[in-house]
C-alpha cells in the first residue's frame, strides 16, 4: 500500500517457528513484495527459533532482497530467529520484546547410535554455531563475554541490551498506519 510519501510499502506479521513451512512462508511474502516492486517491507516478528540452515536461508535472502527491510521483535526473538532479525537494515524492537540466544542444540539421540554418528552431530551443530556467531559478530557488537557465554547457556537480552550492543537500532512500538493493510503469514 502506498504511504503519504508515495512508497509502497507491505507490512507483514509472523509468529512461529523458523522450519521449512515458516521459512517459506516468510520467503514467499518477501519475493511478493520484491516481485511488485514495493520499496520497503515492515515486518513485525516474534519466534522461539527453529533451524538453523533456514534461519541462515532466510538472513541470506532478506540480506539480496532489493528492497528496504525494517523488522520490529514485538514478543521474542530467540535463537535463530535472532538472525533472521539482523537480516534487516533496520531494526527495532517492543519495549516488552526479549531476544536470547543460545547453542546450538542437539537433536535427542537415537538408542543405538554409533559414535561416528554422535561425533557426526556434535560437528554439524558446532559448524552451526559458528555460522551464527560470525553473523553476531558481522552485524551487531555484543561483547566477547555475551558471545562466549552463549555456547554454553541461553542468554537473554533486553531491549535496552540490544540498542547498546547493535542489535537494535532502537526501541519503538510497532504500529500499522490507519488504511494499510497488514498480512499475517
């Protein structure tokens, strides 16, 4: 919908997990307002997380879109839900939002399971954590104590936190102008 200054501009909502089904949900809201040549997306988001390979999927496509992306946490951005956050140029959050981040979690074994195939896992989920940790290092200036604490704990974040670390440019409310149209995916 176009703003008073001319933009269009499309607002979406989503809460849920970052999988498969969420990320392309996401994706595909994204690519429509691209492919309608919109000039920027508000994107208001809450989410505990999810997977990391489409949580680094969606960073990477939000990162090319060739428009202006402003996310807003209004609940909670955990895990890598944190990362799809920092995919956008701006971004603000609830003055009641938290953020946390984590270590990459493990799935639960399989009685069974080999060592080669513990060993297996273990390795995926440290090259993930990796992934995400030069994400938070590129795109924001949380402390070197804040980063190595969270490979081994959850660590949460307030929203005062994230303005000072970079994480967020600022504490705002998300609002929907009056006449514009919000899409929940």
């Amino acid at each position: 919908m176009p703003d008073l200054a001319g933009e269009k501009i499309a607002s979406y909502g989503f809460t849920g997990p970052i999988d498969p089904n969420g990320a392309t949900r996401i994706a595909a809201a994204m690519n429509h307002a691209a492919n309608n040549q919109f000039d920027e997306v508000h994107f208001a988001v809450s989410s505990n997380g999810g997977y990391v390979a489409d949580g680094i999927f969606l960073y990477n496509l939000i990162r090319a879109l060739p428009i202006k992306v402003r996310v807003h946490n209004i609940g909670s951005c955990s895990s890598i839900a944190v990362v799809v956050f920092l995919a956008a140029e701006h971004r603000y959050c609830s003055a009641h939002s938290m953020f946390m981040i984590h270590p990459t979690s493990l799935f639960p074994s399989q009685e069974g399971m080999s060592a080669e195939r513990l060993q297996s896992s273990l390795n995926a989920a440290l090259a993930d954590d990796g992934r995400t940790e030069n994400i938070l290092r590129e795109r924001t200036n949380l402390p070197d104590n804040v980063l190595q604490a969270r490979r081994f704990k959850d660590v949460f974040i307030t929203p005062q936190e994230a303005v000072q670390v970079g994480l967020a440019h600022g504490i705002a409310e998300f609002a929907v102008p009056h006449g514009r149209q919000i899409i929940q995916i």
